[in-house]
C-alpha cells in the first residue's frame, strides 16, 4: 500500500530563527499537535503545541530548542511504521524527511487512517476473533494453518497486547467454517477472548446450563 501520494507540502515548517509568538498563532489557527523545525533548511526536531503554551512567546524558537522532539518518518517509511511513530509519540502530525535531512512534507493522522480503514481487514465481510497465548508458544504460522486447514480465509491478524508474557491476537478471517476453527483453536489451547461469528461451543454449554438449572428446580 502506497503512502508517499499522502504526503502534504503545503503546511508550514518553521526555522530556529522564528519567533514563538508566530508558532504559538500557528497552533491556534490548526487543530496539529506538533510543527517541524528547521535551521539552515535541515530538519532539527518538531515542536509541540503543548510546550509552546507554557513558553514566552516573546521569545524565539532557539531559547527552546532543547526542548525539540526528534520523531519524524523518512521518504521510503511504509504506512504502518508511519502509524507506529504516530501512536508511539501521540501525535497528529508528522514531518517526512528527503535523502538531504530536509523537510519535504508532512503526514496527517487521519490520512493514515484512513488507508488502515481501506485494507480487507476492514473491508472484507467476516468475523472476529480474539485469542490469547503465552508467547513463547505464540506462532502467526500457526494461527494461519489453523485457519486456512478449516478451509477459512485470513484476512489480517496483529497483536494487540502483551499481558504477563501472554500475547493477544485479534484475528479477522471468513465467515465459512467459523465455529470450526473455534474448536480448533481450543484444542490447541488457545483461549478465546471474543468471537463476533455465533459460537457454537459456547451455545452447548448455555444449553447444558438451561438444563441442569431447570432439573435442580424440580
């Protein structure tokens, strides 16, 4: 999936040189959480919005260029290390550098966003499962064979935590075969956190629950 197109040019870049009273109108004229920051056209570090707001505006840029932020994404980046380094420093906007260490655009969040939202994952008609395990027995080689041994397409699968060395796994797969691949996930003891597809395991005990409640009230 291509990224690159997403880049904009047209939002500004400041110089060390700048005055902050003219970054902080910056921030009140946009909804952006951070700016990139340039000396002699080469990228130096990004400003937040958050830290200008406690600054004196009446100063420049370079009596708090100690306190720039380095994160940025380079050219070539593909989108989902671009959506890493969004989520990892909780911003909105991020600088793109050229081969020169220049600043030649930046990416927008909802952009990027938007492109997750075009991939099967979230296109495709199916179901979701949610499974936990312990990492050292966590294999994506496996989950695949215990899929597509179903006859069940996978569509896409992430981890989504790691909790007390136990690796959750959100998966997203066909619709055909669904309660099959339930049980064959649990015999291979993986435990199922979530399931949107009907259940038929679950069902079973449900049913055997009904029973054994409507044969202790006799």
């Amino acid at each position: 999936m291509e990224i690159q197109p997403h880049i904009i040019d047209t939002i500004k870049v400041f110089d060390i040189g700048e005055s902050l009273k003219t970054v902080a109108q910056f921030f009140r004229d946009t909804v952006f959480t951070h700016v990139a920051i340039v000396e002699n056209g080469r990228f130096l570090g990004v400003l937040s919005e958050e830290d200008v707001s406690t600054f004196d505006t009446s100063k420049k840029v370079d009596d708090y260029r100690f306190n720039l932020e380095a994160f940025h994404a380079i050219r070539d980046a593909s989108w989902l290390d671009v959506l890493e380094i969004f989520t990892r420093n909780e911003t909105n906007l991020l600088p793109v550098l050229g081969e020169d260490q220049e600043v030649i655009g930046y990416y927008q969040l909802l952009d990027v966003l938007g492109l997750l939202i075009e991939t099967p994952f979230f296109r495709e008609p199916g179901g979701i499962l949610v499974v936990a395990r312990s990492s050292k027995d966590h294999s994506f080689s496996e989950i695949a064979q215990i899929i597509e041994s179903n006859n069940t397409r996978l569509l896409g699968a992430f981890i989504t935590d790691i909790q007390n060395d136990v690796v959750i796994t959100t998966i997203k797969l066909s619709s055909e075969n669904f309660n099959d691949v339930l049980q064959t996930f649990r015999r291979y003891n993986y435990n199922i956190l979530f399931g949107t597809i009907h259940d038929q395991f679950l069902e079973d005990l449900k049913q055997r629950s009904d029973y054994l409640d409507k044969y202790l009230n006799v």
